[in-house]
C-alpha cells in the first residue's frame, strides 16, 4: 500500500533530519589533544630501522630510472635533454612503475585520483612499503574520495615505517571515508568542497623520471579485471623537468588541504580505540599473476627491452599543472591548465587530433572550437572518445550525445566512438583473468605468454585482442567460480560492473548505481572503455595528461600534463591515437541520411529543442554511428566529408552494440535533462 503524501512527506524530513545529525555528528575533526595522542601513538608504533645503510639504499638496477641520470648528463642549462615513453598497454605501465620503485635511491612521490586496493593497488603499496623499508623516503598523496576502502588499511599504514607518509586530498568532513548520510550533508553545505578534486597523477623516483596521464591504481588500468578494463595511455619522461615535478608534487603536499591520514577523524579514532592494525600481507585475487608481474620486474633486460630501448630522446618539455590555489579562485596571474590546452589548440593550422573519453565540453571549450571552425581556412578536428558501449560513465555520454548536432555542424568535428570489443586494441586479454574461449586471443599469446609480449615500438604485432565471435552465449552449463567471470551469461547480464571507488565522476558517486555505469551489451566478453586523454597539435606537438577538456577539469579539478614539442613524439602519439579510430576499434560519427520529406522541418526542431536549457524531448538526433564496409571500390576509410563516404559506410544506429531495452528510456530523460550537470561532469 502507497503510504499518503503527508506520510512521506514526514518520512522524507525525518530522513534528512536523522542525515543531518549522524554527518553532523561525524563532522567534527580530531580535537588538538587527540591528535597529540594520535601522533604518539604512530610515533611510538612506527618502526624506523631500514634494511640498508648503502647510499643507493640496495635499489635494483633499474633501466628506466638510467634515462634520468642519461638526459640529465646530457644536458645543458640552455638545451635539456629529455627521453620520453609513450606506455600503452597496461601490464607495461604496471612495469614501469615497479621498476622505477625498485630502482628508487632517495625519495618516491606518489599522487593519484583512485588507489583501490585489489590487486594492482595492493601490488604497488607492498612495493612502496619495501622501498621505504630499504631506506627510500616515500609520500603518498591520494585524493579523498576514491581513497583506499579501508580505514584500517590507512589506520595500519600511518605507522608502517617511519620513511612512509600517506596524506589524503581536501578530505570533507575531516574523515578518510564517509557513508551515505555523511555525503547527503556534504552535498548540502559543502557542495564546491566535495567536487574540488585531486584529478593530477604523477609517479616521481629521485626527482629523476616521472611518470603522468590517464593511468590511477586499480586493476582495470593495467588490464587486470575479468569485466572491464580501459583503454589507456602513461607517458614517462626523463631528464631535467622532473625538477618542475618535484616542485609541483611538493605544493600539493605541503598545502592546508592535505592531510596527513592519521589525522582524520575515522582514521584517528581507529587509533586511539584499539591501537594500530597490523597490516595483512597482500592476499592476491590471481597470485600467480602477481608473482609473475614482481618476477618480470625483478628482470632488467626484460624491462630494457621492453620499455627503455623505446624511449625517445627529446629537447625540452614542458609540464603545466594546475595548483591548489585553483579551488580557492585565487593565484591571480596564474595559467592554469585548461587555458595552456585551449592556448595551444588555437595555434593549429593543419589538424587537431584529440582523445578524451567524456566528449562534454566546457562552454569556453565550446567558444574556442566555433571559432577555431569559422576561420576561412580551419584545422581539422579529429576527435577519439567513447560510444555508449565503451563508456563507464553513462551520463557523461548521454550529455554528450545531446550535442552531436552542435559539434559536427558548428565545430566541423570528425568524432570516431569507440566499440566496447576491439579488434586491435593495446590490451592484453589474457592478463585480465577472464576464460579465453570467449574472447579468443591471438594465437601465441595464452596465459604463458601473457608477460612477455612485445613492448611499444617493436616489430611484432603488439597487444592482439580479439573481439566476441558469438551474439549469444552458448547452451553450455553455468560455471561457477569467484565473480562469476567464467559465466559469459553473467558477463551480459550483470549490472554492476563497477564498485563506487572506481568511478572518475567521484563526487557523483552516490547517485543511483545503474544511472553511471556500463550499460549491458548484445554479446558476453571482456569490455573495454577508452580513458586516455591525449592531444596532437599538428603532428608537432604531443601532450599526454590527465585532463578530459571537461567542464569538471576547467572549473573544480586539478589536472597535469606534459607537453612536448617535437615532431618525431608527436607523429608517434598521433599514430597510437590513430590507431584508436581505426575502423575494426571505432565507429564512426556521421549526418543522418535526410528524411525524404520535411528534412528541413525535423533539423529545424531538433536544434531548437537542443537549445531548450531543460527541455530537449525532440526523439531523432542529427547524427548516429556508421561502420566501415571495405570493398573494391572502398579499400581504406573515408572522412565523413568525402563524396563516397556513404558508399563506404553503413548506419549502425544510435547505440550500436548496447543492449537497452527500457534504459534507452533513460538515455532520453538524461538528454532531456542532463544539461544541468554540464558544470559537475
């Protein structure tokens, strides 16, 4: 029975008044004796005896941290040298980054926007913890928000050595994690606080090589989840600006809003009531695949071939970074990152090549592209980002889709989305743990070969993945197992893929779980969502970051990249991005084919009800996604601009691949209504 409206109407004050005081009452920070008790608890808890006293603290010979002392030898006050490595695939990067911990001899920083604790995450913090152990100084900045799950895992962290610190960005509230009543008072009286967000990435080893872009830690940036995993891109650069992010990483620790973790309030109340937690030794979904990943690690000629032999020598390199003072609106005369993006997209004569998973553009953005298509003799803007059945932030594309009209007829944009299966892509399938006889890899790369495939540059075929090859599962009995990832059924049908820590739009995270997830496909398989964030200026100048040219990155969060002017790198990162747009990884973004009457009348309403600020409720969009038909008369892609283009390509619909049923609902009420979360996405 429905209960009266006055009846909820109570119930729904008395839930908020019940929110109020609980978040009210968990607000309060540690009092200044408390946190006198908390710092000698850790004090006096926290062992400070290391394993070496040899002044490179018994660091493994690391290839990678080389270039660094190579540039800077080669360098000139005048003239830096610097070697740069585009890492895409994800067991690489993993590589990389426990190399550089391993090779560290003074001091490893550490900034991320997630840092989950599976088994990429806990991976890497035993790595950092016996880093700090041997000797090495090591700072661990994370941002509140989609900070490790446990506040006994930070609780046992803050007293794991005395060479290891742990700091938590802006933490609202004053605690380490906060529930879902502690979030509603959040969103009611600190609603600018809980979406200024910590987005920079940076992995920085002896102030010598640094490591940014899309990459946070967690298992699907490394290839390592059985559901999905993304499609992302790191750039490792040696050599003197490692200085500048030293510098940076610095500003971030020092300032007000990081917190030392043992210093929040959930965190310091473990504490103080039942003493320190002893930290468990990483108990690993897949150890085997650990182990082989810390034995590959532990092989500096794999790493040499694989990864250091590829990097390539550069002048100089630039890393803009956006500083806290960006959330307080001050630092007057400040450049802050998304002004040295557009800066650099305006000086474009030729193309512009640009990758972001979150096509929702900002409204200078948005300026900066018409005016950039209303020159007499404008770029071309060729743009990679996600289709509905890639993206794992459902509104996010929904907004996106809303503006199709806007950014191909207005912006003059060449959009390619790309597809949840494809065909050649930089992921290693057999990495993620999911069974191979349904995604079927390349021959030659099973299990046993899931280490040792051919790194960035080399001749052989790199990173094969292979596509589903059936539209339905077959009649074969339901396998169980741990996350039912040996059942394809259960790979189509489960809705939640992804836990709440895991989501870039963090401070959304509580919205209602189906709204902001992967929508459920036509065929079972490993999913696979794009998340590099890269730019080409006319294959002269290349930058690798973290910003998503989003409206959330020019206003609330902190973003980094490096940029480098050179016309060998950039050629390179245009040819991975381009890779992505291929016709067996993307579809392509096109003109619908007119209406045979009143053609005129439907774009008419169309973009008058686009225009609407609520109100967008017209059905048929301007544009739906094609796919590439090879043949004689059509031997390679065509742009959407070509005469022959529809001779080339077929209409696939509005969301090809996507199994909706009643969310295609959804989709629309998200069009219509999404504009107002333009700012917040």
């Amino acid at each position: 029975m429905i209960a009266p409206l006055p009846t909820l109407r109570n119930a729904w004050a008395r839930g908020v008044v019940a929110a109020l005081v609980l978040g009210l009452s968990a607000c309060s920070s540690l009092s200044g004796v408390q946190r006198e008790r908390v710092d000698a608890v850790i004090a006096s808890a926290r062992p400070t005896d290391v394993a070496c006293l040899a002044p490179d603290r018994c660091a493994q010979p690391s290839p990678l941290r080389a270039l660094g002392t190579d540039a800077l030898r080669q360098s000139a006050v005048d003239a830096p040298r610097h070697y740069a490595l585009i890492i895409d695939n994800g067991p690489d990067a993993m590589l990389a980054r426990l190399d550089l911990i391993r090779g560290a001899q003074q001091s490893i920083d550490l900034q991320t926007y997630i840092f989950d604790e599976d088994d990429a995450g806990r991976l890497v913090l035993d790595e950092l913890i016996q880093a700090a152990r041997r000797g090495v100084r090591v700072r661990v900045l994370m941002d509140q928000l989609s900070a490790l799950r446990r506040v006994d895992t930070l609780a046992a962290l803050s007293a794991a050595h005395a060479n290891l610190e742990v700091r938590l960005y802006n933490p609202v509230l004053g605690r380490a994690r906060i529930n879902y009543p502690q979030y509603a008072v959040a969103a009611a009286c600190c609603w600018r606080q809980l979406n200024q967000r910590m987005h920079s990435k940076m992995l920085l080893v002896d102030g010598l090589v640094g490591i940014t872009g899309g990459r946070n830690y967690q298992n699907d940036y490394y290839d390592w989840d059985p559901q999905f995993n993304f499609r992302d891109r790191d750039l490792l650069v040696a050599g003197p600006v490692a200085a500048t992010m030293d510098a940076d990483f610095g500003a971030f620790w020092n300032d007000a809003r990081s917190v030392p973790a043992h210093h929040l309030r959930d965190v310091g109340k473990r504490l103080l009531g039942a003493g320190v937690p002893r930290l468990p030794a990483p108990d690993y979904e897949r150890p085997a695949r650990a182990a082989a990943m810390q034995a590959l690690a532990a092989d500096a000629g794999q790493v040499q071939a694989r990864l250091a032999v590829h990097a390539l020598p550069v002048g100089p390199v630039q890393y803009i970074s956006d500083k806290p003072a960006k959330q307080d609106r001050a630092g007057a005369g400040q450049r802050w990152s998304s002004e040295s993006l557009r800066e650099l997209i305006e000086s474009a004569q030729n193309e512009v090549l640009l990758q972001t998973p979150y096509l929702v553009l900002s409204k200078p953005a948005q300026d900066m592209f018409r005016r950039l298509h209303d020159r007499p003799e404008h770029p071309r803007v060729i743009v990679s980002t996600n289709s509905l059945a890639a993206t794992d932030a459902f509104i996010a594309y929904a907004l996106s889709y809303k503006y199709k009209r806007r950014y191909l007829r207005d912006f003059g944009f060449h959009i390619y989305e790309y597809k949840p299966f494809p065909l050649d892509a930089p992921i290693d399938l057999a990495a993620t743990g999911a069974p191979l006889d349904e995604p079927t890899p390349t021959p030659g790369h099973g299990p046993a070969e899931a280490l040792a495939m051919p790194g960035p540059g080399s001749s052989a075929a790199p990173y094969p993945y292979r596509a589903p090859h059936r539209a339905s599962p077959p009649p074969a009995p339901v396998r169980q197992s741990r996350n039912d990832i040996d059942d394809p059924r259960a790979a189509m049908t489960r809705t939640r893929y992804r836990a709440p820590l895991s989501s870039e739009q963090a401070a959304k995270r509580y919205t209602r779980r189906r709204v902001n997830e992967p929508v459920p496909l036509k065929r079972a398989g490993v999913r696979v969502g794009l998340h590099a964030k890269s730019l080409v200026i006319d294959r002269r100048v290349g930058v690798v970051g973290t910003h998503n040219f989003d409206p959330r990155g020019d206003h609330y969060n902190t973003e980094s990249a490096v940029m480098i002017e050179d016309p060998v790198f950039a050629a390179m990162l245009a040819d991975s991005i381009r890779r992505d747009i291929a016709p067996e990884n993307a579809w392509v973004i096109a003109p619908r084919e007119k209406a045979p009457v009143f053609s005129g009348l439907e774009y008419s309403l169309g973009k008058a009800s686009e225009h609407l600020p609520l109100f967008d409720l017209w059905p048929v969009r301007y544009a739906i996604s094609y796919e590439f038909t090879p043949g004689p008369r059509c031997p390679a892609p065509l742009p959407i601009d070509h005469k022959r283009f529809r001779d080339c390509y077929r209409a696939v619909g509005d969301f090809p691949e996507v199994n909706l049923g009643l969310k295609s609902i959804t989709t629309r009420i998200f069009t219509a209504f999404g504009a107002g979360l333009a700012p917040i996405l």
